[in-house]
C-alpha cells in the first residue's frame, strides 16, 4: 500500500518542498500485538516480549523509508492513546485522560523513559492540557499533530473556530499545527462521517475546491516562516490575533475580525515605534 500510493505521494510533495518534514504515527499495532487481535478496538498487551518487537518493527519501518528517500524526522509511537474506536486503534494501559498529572507526567518523571523522548503531539483533547504540559516542562517541544476535521460542510464558521485553534496551540507552546486532511473528493467518506479539507477535488469533473481553512492555514504558512518566535501581545484583540517575530527580523501579525461589524485595528511595537499598523479589519475576516 506505502509503495503504491503513499511514498509517491510524498515524493512528489518533495518536489515542490524539499524540506518538508515527516512525522510517523501508528493507528495500531500488529493484530499479533492486541487484545482482542483486531485492528479496530482493543489495546496494546504491554508484554516485554511485544514491546521489544515492536520496537524493532519501528526501527525496520524508518530503515525501509529511508530506502526510498525519505526521512521520518518523529516517530509518534501511538496515534490517540486512549481512543478505542470502529477504525484502527489502540489504547495505552499507562494514559489516562480524566488526569493531567498521569496522562503526562506519569512518563515524564520517569527518568529511564524522559531520556528517549523529544517531544509531546497533542491533538483534539490535547488543547485542554497543552498550556499545563507548557508552564511544567517548558524544555520541552510540542507539536499540534491532527487539527479538529468537521463534519465535511467546509463552512466559514468551521475555518473561524480552526483560527482559534491555531492560535491556542502556537499560543501554549506549540512549535507546529498540522491540518488534517489536506484534499478529499466529494464522495461518501469510508470513516462514516464526512469531514472538512483544505481542498475539494469533484469527482465527475475533477474541478479542484479552494476551501475556507485553506486561507486560514495559508495566512499563517505563507508568512510566518519556520524559526518564528511567538511574541507577548496585550490587548482587546488579544483572543483574537498573534504575533510573530520571522529568523530575519520581520514581524508577522495575524488577526481575525469574528464580528458581524467592521473594526478599527492597531498593532505597535514597543521596542521599535517605527514599527507599527492602523487598519481597519472588514466583518468575519483573517488577515
């Protein structure tokens, strides 16, 4: 499957990015590995004899990539640790999510096991803890791994509240947002539900869709460019924009107008009174 249609894909992406970065997460282990032996629902049975092998299975997994030219930066070991679902899945014995202190810091504290790991991805529940993972152990690099999906009507009201959530998580330490999906057709979903994309391909006419969060992801990825820093702002329109300052020295602001109204918008910089934006953010608008 990974050679027939995912590692081209990914190739061609290469073409147009040559420094795209790749993290790698698995939906489930092999069935050989759970309880029951399914890939839909169940959990990982935590012996020593599986983890090791599935360790190995990893290992083999980045070795074969590379193979084909392609680097895993990150490997997220478990994709939705504690989701037990109808689609593959698997849950975690030691990730419980009615308690911030061992869904986190159960592993963290370990010593034995804080020496291997880089970062935390968070997604979907992982805004409620983000900005609690941030304040306790800021040495840390976290990464916002699936944005929320929808429910494929690709609404302006959708894309306002993925504004938000973008905002959450750069705002709480997050060094990354990744968008999910990038483009679907517009036939019925095998998930059971349809959900949101960046874009729509229609399938009679192979027409291709720009989508509401398009514009919302592209206002972020076209200007702020990787190395930004997220910078303190205060203000009336604090819940509703974010600042960055680029590697060369460029500020980026990026500000929503969610009111059914015209408003008045400032931006000044304190340490460079030069530097500074009076404009006027039309209704319901990104900027």
């Amino acid at each position: 499957h990974d050679e027939r249609t995912l590692i081209p894909y990914i190739h061609r992406a290469q073409e147009w990015q040559p420094n795209m970065q790749l993290f790698s997460s698995p939906w489930s282990p092999p069935t050989w590995m759970k309880r029951p032996k399914a890939y839909n629902y169940g959990r990982l049975v935590q012996t020593p004899e599986n983890l090791k092998a599935y360790a190995k299975y990893f290992v083999k997994y980045i070795q074969a990539y590379a193979e084909h030219g392609i680097t895993v930066n990150q490997l997220h070991v478990q994709n939705e640790v504690f989701a037990d679902q109808k689609f593959p899945s698997a849950l975690w014995d030691s990730m419980k999510l009615n308690n911030y202190n061992r869904f986190v810091d159960n592993i963290l504290f370990d010593d034995g096991a804080r020496k291997y790991i880089k970062g935390i991805a968070y997604q979907w529940a992982g805004q409620n803890c983000i900005a609690r993972t941030h304040e306790s152990w800021p040495e840390i690099e976290l990464i916002q791994s699936e944005s929320e999906c929808g429910m494929g009507d690709n609404t302006w009201e959708y894309a306002e509240y993925i504004f938000h959530l973008i905002n959450h998580y750069l705002r709480n330490g997050a060094t990354a947002y990744t968008y999910w999906n990038m483009i679907l057709d517009d036939q019925d979903s095998t998930w059971g539900w349809w959900q949101n994309s960046l874009f729509t391909i229609t399938t009679d006419t192979h027409e291709v869709r720009r989508n509401p969060e398009y514009y919302v992801m592209r206002h972020f990825s076209h200007f702020v460019k990787p190395g930004a820093h997220v910078l303190g702002t205060t203000g009336h329109f604090n819940s509703m924009a974010i600042a960055f300052r680029n590697p060369d020295g460029t500020i980026v602001v990026v500000a929503q107008n969610a009111l059914e109204e015209e408003r008045p918008f400032e931006f000044a910089d304190p340490c460079n009174a030069d530097r500074g934006i009076k404009v006027t953010l039309a209704p319901r608008s990104f900027n």
